[in-house]
C-alpha cells in the first residue's frame, strides 16, 4: 500500500512540475500548477519550521532544544536557497524574453 502511495504522489508530483514549466500546457493551468506546488513546498517547510519551534520549547531537556535549533537553522538554509534558486531562474526567464525579443526585431 505504501509503494502505491508513493508512485501515485510521485507520478502527480513530477506531472505537476513537467506542466508548469511546459510552454504547450496553457498558461491558466500552468498558474494554477505553480500555485499548487508553492502551497505543497511552503506547506513542508512550515510543517519542518513548526517541528523546530516545537523541539525548541519543550521542557524536556537540552539536547531536544539543541535538536529545535538545528531543525531551525536547516530549515532557514532551505528558504534562503529556495528564495535564491527563484530569482534565479525569473532572471534567467528574462535575460530569454528579452534576447527572444531581439531577435525578432532584428528579424522584421
């Protein structure tokens, strides 16, 4: 049953990702595809970021603290990344527009 459930989220998941960056998916689904993948990712990161908040005030002991503020800080890492991987790639997707844009002008 597990394995169903991982090749079913698996085969859904890099659907979802093939068709948002395929130009031959129309743009309304496309958006509609980013949006589900941000709400999943922002969604795993908040649930790691809660795990962390939680360890870190718990009365148990230090090493569970210890342990919050490591999940803490890999969770941190994770959003910068993410954060930078983004504009990343927007920037990427504008340096295209604009040299695709060039181009035919000088084609006209």
């Amino acid at each position: 049953m597990e394995f169903l459930f991982e090749l079913i989220f698996e085969l859904i998941l890099e659907g979802a990702v093939a068709g948002a960056g395929s130009k031959k998916v129309p743009r309304w689904l496309r958006y509609v595809l980013v949006g589900l993948l941000s709400l999943l990712v922002i969604g795993l990161l908040g649930g790691i970021c809660a795990l962390g908040i939680y360890l870190l005030v718990r009365k148990e002991g230090l090493s569970w603290a210890i342990l919050g503020i490591v999940i803490l800080i890999l969770d941190a890492i994770m959003i910068v990344s993410a954060v930078f991987k983004a504009r990343a790639q927007l920037k990427r997707r504008k340096e295209e527009r604009k040299s695709s844009d060039s181009e035919r002008g000088e084609e006209k």
